[in-house]
C-alpha cells in the first residue's frame, strides 16, 4: 500500500475519534508483489534466508548497510540483482523490493521509495503535509494526483487508527489535522491533547507524549485535542527535529520527533509557560487564555497566538489580552511580543477611547496563523477586544 499522503488529502477524519488511510486499487507498494515475486525464493519470504540468499534482517545486515549512504542498498539492489538477470526488474518493483527490505528492519522508507513503487519510478512532487494548513500560506492543497474520478471508487480501508483511548473520555468533536513527515504522522488525540506518533504506513503507534496539568487543564477555555501540532526540522547535521504543541494549558512544548520525549533544553525541561509575561495574568492556573491551533515556525521562531472562552458576556471589561509572541525554537527565549491591544509608547493608543487599552483584553488569534517567509511577515486573524451583551462600558 502507499503512504496516505501520496494522494490529495487522503488522510481524513471520518467520524469520532477515527482517523482511516486509504488506499486504490491502482499500482501501488505492496509486501506481496515484486520482493516475493523476485527476490522471495532466495531470501525466503519472511527476509531470513534461503538456500542461495543470505538473510535481509538480523544484525549482520543491519551492521553492514546502516553505516553507508541510505542510497547505497537501493543502488546496489538495482546494479546486481537478481543475480541471474541484473537490472531486469522495473523501477516500481525494484523500488517496492527495498521499501519492504528497509520496512523489514524498522528502517524509516523514505517517501520517494513509496512514491516510486507505487508510480512506476516516475517522480511526483514532494508528499509531506509539513504544516496545519499544508504551507505557510495555508492553502490546503495537494498536486498529488493519485486519487482522481476514475479510480476513488476503488478506495478501500488500509488502516484504522482510533483516538477514543486517549483522555478520561472519547471526544466526539475530532478535528485534528496530522503532519505527515518521512512516513510518520504527527497529531494530537483527546482532551488533554495528548500528541501522537504514527506509521503512516502501517497505522502502528510509534510513541505519544501526554501532560497531565491537573486544575490549569481542566478548567482551560479549550479543553479539547486541538487541531494538531507544529513540525520544525533542523538544518544542523544531527540535530534531531522536534514537534510542537501548544497544550489546553497554554503551554508550549517542544518534543524530539524521534522519541517524543520533552526536549530539556528547550525552556525549562521542554516547557514554556504562554501565561507567563501577559498583563494582567495574576493567577496564571486559572488566568483564561488558551489555545486549539498549533503554532506556526517560520525559521527558528515558534511563532503562538491565544484563544479565549468563546463567550460574548465576559466577567468583567478588564480582560488578559492575546498578544502573537514569537519564541526561539531552539532555547524557548522569547524574542518578541506584538501588542495586539496596544501599551504605553505603542502606536495607536489614541484610538483606544477613555484609556480603554490599560484595561482591554481578548485580541487574540485562534485559528491557525499563515506566514510569507520571503518578505518575514505573519498574517494574524483577530478576534474581537472584550465585549459584551449590555455594552455599558
């Protein structure tokens, strides 16, 4: 089967708590095909051997192929094999046949492997889903081709993965949009927004991370699995990438993609309090400011908005307000706040009527934030100031 994201959008959500890949009936990667067809009767179908082939799993092929270059197994599958006939396979089944070699020892298979095998070799544009809204620009869209009119009616189930074991209860509202990264899926599941790790070949679960905050989480103004998390990679060799996600809390958290455990040099043991610095804010576990979106990273800046209760009859006018901070993604620091209710020096404090930006709050950004990263801008959505029914104040 292919990766689900080597087709526009194929990933979706169809009812509470389930996420389903599907897959067509067209030429795709498949473990039965071109390794059993071809190299099967060497190396026995299950990869241990055979009479004239050495074993393509254990430590001894593990130990010889994972110090080379990752093109080195594919180039040397295609140049000398079968040994009978070099080169005699097609790009789809020679491509095929190393995908299940390197899936056979838990190897990560790249994209362009599951791309080639399942579209003859020919190259297709990249398959990551690396953002919220797939780009900076949050267009939500896919050149892939491989679902078009005359063949999704042959799609069928590959895989099913449910979110309805993550929090104390099923959440029925599921609206998380996963990342798709080198063959794994990144989202989050349940209440407390647990943040998960997915084959996106297979549907096994790779790893999930899970932040208990007692009576900050649950009286938090989104209390759900949000709409997913944030995915940097570094540029650094051997650096290891991290995800992000932003917690009912409000609380950024930055996690080794590999093993998603907390990064300990990122704020203070891979935590960074959102409430912390905001006016206002005295009594940061029940100060009402929270977030459902990911943050978005443009660079090496996490960049985070607020969302607040979704009410229009607030307590009171004098209100937290959501100001766009902007966070180094390595250390955690913050590198800048932007005023989204402007203070004391900032332009436009005139036009707040009676004073009322010393006391205004809300402000805030809580759908998912776009970015140019040409011109360094940040397109924020803004919600309304404070405000209520009776407009007394």
């Amino acid at each position: 089967m292919v990766s689900p994201f080597t087709r526009r959008r194929a990933l979706a959500s169809l009812g509470p708590s389930l996420l389903l890949a599907l897959a067509a009936q067209v030429p795709a990667y498949a473990a039965d095909n071109a390794y059993l067809r071809s190299c099967g009767a060497c190396h026995g179908p299950e990869f241990r051997g055979g009479e004239t082939g050495p074993a393509l799993i254990g430590g001894a092929f593990q130990q010889r192929w994972s110090a080379l270059p990752s093109t080195a197994l594919d180039d040397f599958v295609r140049q000398r094999m079968p040994p009978t006939n070099p080169g005699s396979l097609s790009n789809a089944d020679y491509a095929a046949a190393v995908a299940d070699i390197r899936r056979a020892n838990g190897w990560i298979v790249p994209a362009s492997e599951l791309l080639a095998a399942g579209r003859g070799g020919r190259p297709l544009p990249p398959t990551e889903w690396l953002s919220n809204r797939g780009d900076f620009a949050s267009t939500s869209y896919s050149s892939l081709d491989q679902i078009n009119r005359d063949n999704v009616k042959k799609l069928r189930i590959a895989w099913r993965w449910k979110s309805d074991n993550f929090g104390p209860t099923p959440e029925y509202y599921y609206r998380a949009t996963p990342l798709m990264v080198d063959s794994t899926l990144y989202v989050t599941a349940g209440i407390r927004r647990d943040v998960v790790a997915i084959d996106a070949t297979t549907g096994e679960t790779l790893w999930m991370y899970r932040l208990d905050e007692g009576e900050r989480g649950a009286i938090a103004p989104r209390r759900n699995s949000g709409r997913g998390v944030a995915y940097w990679r570094s540029k650094r060799r051997g650096e290891p990438s991290r995800v992000f996600v932003i917690t009912p809390g409000f609380q950024l958290v930055a996690l080794d993609a590999r093993t998603g455990r907390p990064v300990r040099s990122f704020g203070k043991a891979g935590i960074v309090d959102l409430k912390v610095g905001l006016p206002r804010a005295g009594d940061l576990p029940k100060t009402p400011p929270g977030s459902s979106s990911p943050p978005i990273i443009v660079g090496d800046v996490v960049v985070v908005g607020a969302s607040f209760a979704a009410s229009g009859a607030p307590r009171s006018k004098v209100a937290v307000p959501g100001w766009i901070r902007g966070y180094d993604v390595r250390s955690g620091a913050e590198r800048w706040a932007f005023h989204t209710v402007p203070q004391a020096g900032d332009f436009g404090t005139s036009t707040w009527g009676d004073g009322s930006w010393k006391y205004t709050g809300n402000t805030g950004a809580w759908a998912p934030l776009s970015a140019d990263v040409a011109r360094g801008y940040v397109y924020i959505p803004m919600e309304p100031p404070t405000a209520d029914f009776y407009g007394g104040h």
